[in-house]
C-alpha cells in the first residue's frame, strides 16, 4: 500500500463519519481512529526475524572480532596523519598505463606535486589521477584493475 492509497483511505474515513478503522494486509497494519475531531493514524509495520542457531564456532568469531574492531580504530587514528588521495570519477583502477609498462608508484616512493600516481578508464577513456600533495606513498588502498566509486580513497600519502 502506497502513502497516496493511505492518503485517501484518511479522507474516506474523515468523510464517512466512523471512529475506528482498522486495516491488515501481509506487512501493514493500519489503524485510523476519530475523537472529537482529532486523527490518530498508527501505521505498524511487521518486521519478520530470522533468528538463527548459535553455534560455538560463531560465538568464537564474536569474540575475536571484538579486538579488531579495537584495532581498526587504532589504525584509523595512526591514519589520520596521512592526507588520503580519493578518486575523482567512477571507473576501473588501473597502477601502470599498460600491462608491459611499470607501475606509477609503489609504497615508500616519494612522490611530488602533478606526478601520475594511477590511471582510471572510464567509459573506454584512460584519465591520469595525478598527485596534489607531495610527500611518501604509505598505503595503496586499491587492488589493480578493480572498480572504484567516485571519492573513495585510492592511496595514503604521508606529507611529511
């Protein structure tokens, strides 16, 4: 039931003069009720639960899971000192221009102003992301030849 159907099931009831209308359907349980003038409408929507089995091995997972959270935060923090190249355009990731040339960068390379650090094809045309920072390259955040979104991060540079 869209909101437009809803919308005129309202105005039947305030027409027809009743004070309580109730409706199920599969998902949605709608309920409409008129008290000296006043509207109450309730939309209730049921949310089916799958709970599933907990397993030992599960509940193990849980636990281990719990202390990379930890570290994925330490790491977060030890990477906000680094500036983060993000991709300007959709497309495919590419680290060298072609399959028998070298790659733009590598980690540890020292990098400058306007040096090409990837290239992503987008729509059967190859754009050179170049470097608006200068500094050294810590991370490559982005497997060669895979699909990236527009501004997801691509490298981590430290400017220093």
């Amino acid at each position: 039931m869209n909101l437009k159907e809803i919308q005129n099931l309202i105005k039947f009831v305030a027409k027809s003069g009743v004070t309580e209308v109730k409706l199920e359907m599969d998902d949605i349980k709608i309920t409409i009720k008129t008290e000296d003038s006043e509207k109450t409408i309730k939309r209730q929507e049921q949310v089916l639960i799958h709970t599933p089995q907990i397993a030992p091995p599960i509940v193990q997972s849980v636990i281990t899971s719990e202390p990379e959270i930890v570290s994925q935060e330490t790491t977060a923090e030890k990477d906000s000192k680094y500036i983060t190249i993000k991709s300007p355009i959709i497309g495919t990731f590419y680290r060298k221009s072609s399959p028998d040339k070298p790659l733009f960068v590598e980690v540890g390379q020292t990098i400058a102003e306007g040096d090409v650090l990837c290239v992503i094809e987008a729509m059967k045309l190859f754009n050179e992301i170049e470097s608006e920072v200068s500094g050294t390259i810590i991370k490559i955040l982005v497997d060669d030849s895979s699909p990236v979104e527009f501004d997801q991060p691509l490298f981590l540079v430290d400017p220093s």
